[in-house]
C-alpha cells in the first residue's frame, strides 16, 4: 500500500504552520517537556485516540520526531485514520533546531 502522507521540508512546513496546520511531537514526555517546537501537541499511546476524536480531518497535519524516522510512521498512521494532508518533518526536531541557530 503506498504511503498517503508527504516528506516535507523545514521552510515549507513553516510554510504550512502559518496556513494554520496542527502541529505534533511524537518524541517521548521528557523530550516534549524539556523542549519543543511552539504550538506543537504532545501525541503519545495514551492520547492518540483522543487526539483523532477531536480534531478536524480536513486540517493539514504536521508530525515529527527525533530525526524524521518514527514521524513517518505515525504520519502513516493518522493517514490511515482519516486525516487527508499528512505531512512528516524532513530532519525532525534536531534538524528544526538546527537551522533556527
């Protein structure tokens, strides 16, 4: 099955944020506590179902993670939940923290 979400590079997602895209941190609690990209929603196992509930599925989805791996999974994922424009940060946090240097 192919994938139905898209890779997205750091200035286009800033791109999307400023259209109003919901933002998620899928890296683990310590992670998001300590830092995280402003706005962005802490997803986890335990408020996933919750999450896909209360949001709209029309609404541009931006998920990420430590290094762009595991955000493509979840991206995958709420695809496969409904949500029509998923997208995956290209780098992840530590590439987003990189370039705001």
């Amino acid at each position: 099955m192919p994938e139905q979400f898209k890779n997205i590079a750091i200035d286009d997602a800033k791109e999307l944020l400023h259209r109003g895209a919901l933002l998620v941190d899928i890296r683990d609690k310590n992670s998001y506590f300590l830092e995280h990209i402003q706005g962005a929603i802490h997803l986890t196992n335990d408020n996933v179902s919750d999450f896909v509930l209360e949001n709209d599925f029309d609404k541009p989805l931006l998920v990420y993670c430590y290094h762009g791996h595991s955000s493509q999974n979840a991206a995958q994922f709420l695809a496969d939940q409904g949500f029509e424009s998923v997208y995956s940060l290209i780098g992840g946090y530590t590439q987003w923290k990189n370039e705001q240097r």
